[in-house]
C-alpha cells in the first residue's frame, strides 16, 4: 500500500509550517524530474530551496553554500520550483522518506518539541546510512557538525 499525504492525517499535522512548504517543495522537484515519489533526496532540495527553514539557515551559518551544496545533490541539474503550475496530485514517500521522517519525528521528541521542523527533517536525513548521507559528510554536512551549529 502507498503512502500518500492527506493533510488530515495527524502524524503530518505535527510538521512546521517550514516543513510543509519543503515537503510540498520536495513533490514539485520529484514530479520535475518524473519520479513517482519523494526520495530523501528531493525532500533534502525541497528543504534547500526553502530560503526561511532552519535547516538551510543553519547550513549556512556553518559556512557551507547552499547553492553549491544543491548543484552537489542535483548532479548539476537545475530545477526551478516557481514554474510549476501543474494540477496538484498526491504525493507518495518513498521507503526511505518515510524513515526519515520517522527519525526526525524522534529527534523533535528528544528535543520535546511540539512540532517537526526542517531541522528534525535534515537531522533525520544526516543519520540514514545511506549515499546522499556520505555525499552530505563530504561537504562538511553531519549531524554532529549541524547539531552543534543548531544549538
């Protein structure tokens, strides 16, 4: 069975604003690139792309540029989020999404926060083992370094 997002399901009632404008993000770069569902790495550029989330933030004070580090992710790939004037559909997670949305779940309860934010996202994103994680660590990007930037 898929996972599709339906914003009345609770668990993603819990993600921030922020979170949600990446994740909507994440599904406009997947669809501009014929994916069926959202990869940790489009929802990483979904999170990128979005200028106020303290993720990107955070990137940033740590001196890594985001413009570098989404040309690294996309494999020089552009990707232009505000020509998108398709007809909404659902969108699916992949596996690994939503794994990571779980850990990032995780991380937003050992913090106690009340909600998941792009931080938790990306945090999640930072501890999967996986490619995108080893193409991240090779920028400068982990999560020891980015947690002690966030606090």
């Amino acid at each position: 069975m898929e996972n599709v997002i339906n914003p009345k399901q609770s668990v993603l009632s819990r993600l921030s604003r922020n979170a949600r404008i990446s994740l909507r993000n994440a599904g406009i770069v997947a669809e501009h690139f014929e994916s069926k569902e959202i990869t940790p790495k489009y929802l990483l550029v979904g999170i990128l792309l979005n200028r106020d989330s303290l993720a990107r933030r955070t990137i940033e004070e740590m001196g890594i540029a985001t413009d570098n580090l989404l040309n690294k992710i996309l494999d020089g790939s552009n990707i232009d989020i505000t020509a998108n004037g398709g007809n909404s559909r659902d969108i699916v997670l992949s596996q690994s999404t939503q794994d990571v949305l779980r850990r990032a779940y995780n991380w937003s309860a050992k913090f106690s926060h009340v909600y998941v934010g792009t931080e938790h996202i990306l945090l999640g994103i930072l501890d999967s083992d996986s490619s995108l994680q080893e193409k991240l660590e090779k920028q400068g990007l982990s999560s020891k370094s980015f947690l002690q930037k966030l606090r």
